[in-house]
C-alpha cells in the first residue's frame, strides 16, 4: 500500500514540482497540496494523509506551528519537514514541535523517499546534512549525563546569544557585527526575546539576564 503524502509549502511552483517529483517515486501517493498552516490543518482533518511534507516558513500560520498543530490533533499523521532553513534553532524547534523527520530543499528525491517511508513506519528520519547535525549536537552531551539547565528556555539559542550581549552593553549595530547579521535582523531578535520575556524595554530585559547569570 502506498503512503499518502500532503505537500505543504506556499510556493506554487515548487509545491507542484514536489508533488511531480513524488508521483514518480515508488510506494508513494500525493494526496493533496496546502499552501499555507490554516490549509493543511484543513487539508489533514479532511484527507488523513499519512505523512505531511512541511515547508517552515509561510505568511500566517508557520510550519512550525502548524506541525505543532497537527501532531496534537491527529498523532497518527506524521509530519517531515522540508526547508531551506538547517540552523540548529530550527532543527531542534521542528524536532521539540512534533516533526518526525527534517530535510534540507537540496536533497535527492531518494532521500525524500527514504524519510516519506520511514516516518510512516515510525520512524525518525534526517537529511544526510541535518543526520550529521544532530550527531554532533548529542556527541557533545555526555551519555548519561543530566542536562544543563538553560536559562530562559522558551528562548532560541540564537536569541539567548543576543540577550547575552546586550547584557554586556552592546547596541544593535556591535551584535550585528559580531554574530555576522543584519541590524534589521538583530532589532527583530530584540524584539522577539522583549515579547517572550514579557519585558517591557531592553533595560528590563538586561535585568533579567543579569539575574540569571548572562553578560
């Protein structure tokens, strides 16, 4: 029996060429399309797929939350990612969402096969990329060891990086110079982690940070 596949991804063009590429591969069904998080919850309630192929980043509604979604309302539909996004902050938030699988937009129709059909069996399935990435992650956690508590935790890696140096004094400008990003994408990280620690200006946020040992 074929497994059935929902492809989700708010490029028409690409979600067409995905949905060719997977009609020619063996023991596989396309049963639907969605270009957005709100049209595949629709999409899965109406068509039980067995496996959504996710893209994580769409106006709206994203892959992220959408997977979340999914596997809380329908745990026997698993969900593989597809992305160009292969950060550790993503991997591991699609991971932590409920996503059974995680592939990068480059890999090989074959690979998209092997993860398609193994999610369905149960099984977690990575690109050859993102496998090599998770490896290394537990490679630097000792086995058996407790693990170390974070601080903040509902923060990402990344932003936890940025509160870490705006606790040390640095503006916009210097983060951005250091960790080799954008002052647009540094004001969005500011952003994010006043609105996730519900601080109410960055000097609060500072505050926090130093009570919990950053800067």
């Amino acid at each position: 029996m074929s497994v059935r596949v929902l492809v989700v991804d708010d490029h028409p063009v690409f979600r067409t060429g995905m949905t060719t590429v997977l009609a020619d591969l063996d023991d596989l069904e396309v049963v639907g399309e969605a270009g957005d998080g709100p049209g595949a919850l629709e999409a899965v309630g109406r068509l039980l797929p067995d496996v959504v192929l996710m893209d994580l980043r769409m106006p709206g509604m994203s892959g992220l939350e959408a997977t979340k979604q999914i596997t809380a309302r329908f745990p026997d539909v698993a969900v593989v990612v597809l992305t160009m996004d292969e950060d550790d902050d993503s991997v591991f938030a699609a991971l932590r969402a409920g996503a059974r699988g995680y592939l990068l937009k480059e890999d090989d129709g074959e690979d998209v096969r092997r993860a398609l059909l193994g999610v369905a069996r149960g099984e977690a399935v990575f690109g050859p990329r993102i496998a090599t990435r998770v490896l290394a992650f537990f490679a630097r956690v000792p086995a058996g060891s407790a693990p170390v508590p974070v601080p903040f935790p509902q923060l990402t890696d990344r932003e936890r990086e940025v509160l870490d140096l705006l606790a040390r004094g640095l503006d916009n400008a210097s983060i951005a110079r250091r960790l080799f990003l954008s002052e647009k994408t540094v004001r969005n990280r500011v952003s994010d982690i006043l609105a996730k620690l519900r601080a109410r200006s960055r000097a609060e946020a500072v505050a926090l940070a130093k009570d919990a040992g950053l800067g």
